[in-house]
C-alpha cells in the first residue's frame, strides 16, 4: 500500500482553497484539536494531558493530505498506515481513531467552503468538495484500520504468555521474571499498582495505556481483560494515577503498590475486590483497602448476602418502596455519623421522622442502634445490599 489516488484529481478551484488553508495551517490545527477534545472522551483526555502533542498529529495529518492535494498526488497511504501502526500500538481505541478521522474531513470541508465564500459555492461544486473529501476519509479509514489489523496480528502470543505468565504468578525464578520484563518494556525490579478496569458504558472503553504514555508512565496491558500492571516511580503517583483514572467514564479497582512481580498474581486479586467494591454502572476509582469494611465485603460476596439476608430479614419483606425508605434512612443516619438531625436535613425530613424510621429498622432487625455490636453488623448488610443491589 503506497500511494492511491482520488477518482478524479482535485479541481484548480479546489487546490487553490487547500493552499490557502495550508497557509493557515497552525490556526486550523488548534482549531481541529479543540473540536476533536469537544466531540470524543478519548482526544479530550489527550488534549488535558499533553494538548501540544495533539496539536502536532492534526498540523501533521492535515498538512500531509492538503499537500498531496493541492499538488495534484495521490494520498500517502503509507502514512496513514505508520501513523494507524503506531496509534495501535499506543494502545489508542480504533473507534477513536476513526471517528477522528470523519470529525477531521467534516472539518476540512467546512473550511474550504468557508473560504471560498458565496460566490463560489453552487450545487455541482458542493457536491464535488464532499466528494473528494469523503473519499479521502474512506481511503484513510481503510489504510488505518488494516494498520490496526496488522497489530492484533503481531501481538505474539509469547508477549501474550509472559504478561499472563506475571499475572497469574507462573514464573518463579530470576531469570524468568527479567526476560517478561524486557520483553514488556518494564523494569525488572521496581513499584507496581496493579489496575482492574470496567467500562461504565459498553461503548465507551477509552485507552487507558495510550493516556499512561502520554503522561510517560509505563505500564503492560491484558488485552480485552482490562488488566494492567503501572510503574509507579514516586509514592505521589498512586494519587496521580487515581486522579487520572477518575476523569474517565470507568470503573477501576487499584491494588496498593508493591515491590518485584512475585507479589503480581495477589495484587491483581486485590485490585479486583477493590474494582468490586463499586456499584455496577458507577464509575470510579477505589483502592484495596482504602475502605475496610466495604473491602471486606467485596472480597466474600456470599458470606456477605449471607450476613445480608441474617441481618435484614425483617426488612426485606417490606414492599420495595417502603423497604427503601427505610434503608434510605439509615444510610443518611450512618453518614451523619449517628445523628438525627443530620439525617434529616440530608433527607430533606423533620428530625421526628428520622427517629420514627429508625425505630421501624430497631423493631425489623432486633438491632439496636446505640449497640456498637448492633450498629457494626447494620453497617456490614447496608454495604452487602449496595453492592448487591448493583
């Protein structure tokens, strides 16, 4: 694949708008890169963790195609493909890639039709600009996607079996453990965070690995498991990678750091109840331990709908909007750290009906809240039904 042209080469008219928009190539490069943080979750990440790299591809990509044109060449597919070669194995989302692609075209049509003014346009050379651009798309879109083909491909499965090999705790000796790490780019002895991630949105799975690179973290990704082990050089960098985790539309479990890859395979677990400690279709981050009851709930599920079911079983015989309430109201007692009042106002409710709500739960569960005991085994349910219940 080298270089394909258009049906039909680009009207005098048409490559004379191009050059005028290769002239003012850094203004439509901004431009576009705004556009694309505004319309996709995964460029806007890009544009607030490294906006002038942005910046750079759209200059690049448009200069490149505008060029070809105006100069009556064909596309440079090889580019497109390098440049679809490289966003793969950054780990960039294709859809990402390829609705950039169509924002991109949208763009530059626009503009030539900007700057051509209303003189120029009628319906014939309308039709002949979304021609050409829209052909444009499709070429690029096609070179980019066998590009991204060709990676799946060459993924090898060796690399595949050494990251499966560190997450699932099979190798054993020295030797074993440098090799995985050269081969995944890590270092062979250094901090780790293992993270387990879940999209919020099945359509929405930005990449993760590609935003790690641009802020120069390395890390190795599980394909398709969502699994991943992260370098952490400084100790700040456990918040920093939680704050960066928290801007996505994702659900993710982080394991505390830790030294060497023999301690890999139980980090990753831990990372898992922490993923778990979240409701289903919520997204954030937690980490193992931040929380230890909700910690310890997530790691036995059904211990835990055990201690749900002996705890609450007056309660959950109640129709559900009656049994809600009542849960409702406990919940805001707990986060108003026992008090009534600060129940009631969390509730928008006179402080009476909190106490009345709060006797029906005492007189459901045989608990009684001014019981540590009581109130300790009340707080473990309430965690077990809000994980449940996701």
């Amino acid at each position: 694949m080298g270089t394909e042209a258009l049906a039909t080469p680009a009207p005098r008219e048409q490559r004379v708008l191009m050059q005028a928009m290769l002239t003012r190539l850094p203004e439509f490069s901004d431009r576009l890169a705004q556009l694309l943080s505004d319309e996709d979750e995964f460029y806007h990440q890009v544009d607030s963790t490294a906006p002038d790299e942005l910046r750079k591809v759209c200059r690049a990509n448009l200069e490149r195609a505008l060029t070809a044109l105006v100069e009556g060449r064909g596309l440079p597919l090889d580019a497109a493909r390098k440049t679809g070669l490289a966003q793969a194995r950054q780990g960039i989302p294709l859809p990402s890639v390829l609705r950039a692609f169509r924002i991109g075209g949208i763009f530059v049509y626009e503009r030539l039709l900007e700057l051509a003014g209303p003189g120029f346009i009628n319906p014939a050379r309308t039709v002949e600009i979304n021609s050409n651009v829209w052909k444009t798309i499709d070429l690029y879109s096609d070179a980019l996607t066998t590009a991204y083909s060709e990676v799946a491909a060459e993924l090898s499965q060796e690399k595949l079996a050494l990251l499966d090999g560190l997450l699932q705790g099979r190798f054993a000796t020295q030797p074993e453990l440098e090799n995985a790490a050269k081969e995944l780019d890590l270092p062979a002895a250094g901090t780790f965070v293992a993270v387990v991630t879940e999209a919020v949105e099945p359509e929405e799975r930005p990449g993760v690995e590609a935003l790690l690179r641009a802020r120069r973290w390395k890390s190795a990704w599980r394909p398709g498991a969502e699994v991943g082990l992260v370098v952490i050089d400084r100790v700040e960098d456990v918040r920093r990678l939680r704050d960066l985790l928290g801007t996505l539309p994702l659900a993710a479990g982080m394991s505390r750091p830790f030294n060497g890859f023999l301690e890999v395979p139980d980090a990753v677990h831990r990372a898992r109840v922490a993923r778990r400690s979240l409701a289903t279709g919520a997204a954030g981050v937690a980490v193992f331990g931040d929380s230890p009851v909700t910690t310890l709930v997530a790691s036995a599920p059904e211990m835990s709908r055990d201690v749900l079911r002996s705890v609450l079983t007056g309660l959950l015989v109640l129709p559900k909007p009656e049994r809600q309430v009542l849960l409702d109201t406990l919940i805001a007692w707990f986060a108003g750290h026992g008090s009534a009042k600060e129940a009631a106002d969390r509730l928008i409710v006179h402080p009476n009906t909190v106490r009345y709500r709060l006797r029906r739960v005492q007189e459901l569960t045989r608990r009684d809240l001014s019981d540590p005991v009581d109130v300790g085994e009340l707080y473990v349910a309430l965690e077990a039904v809000r994980l449940t219940d996701s």
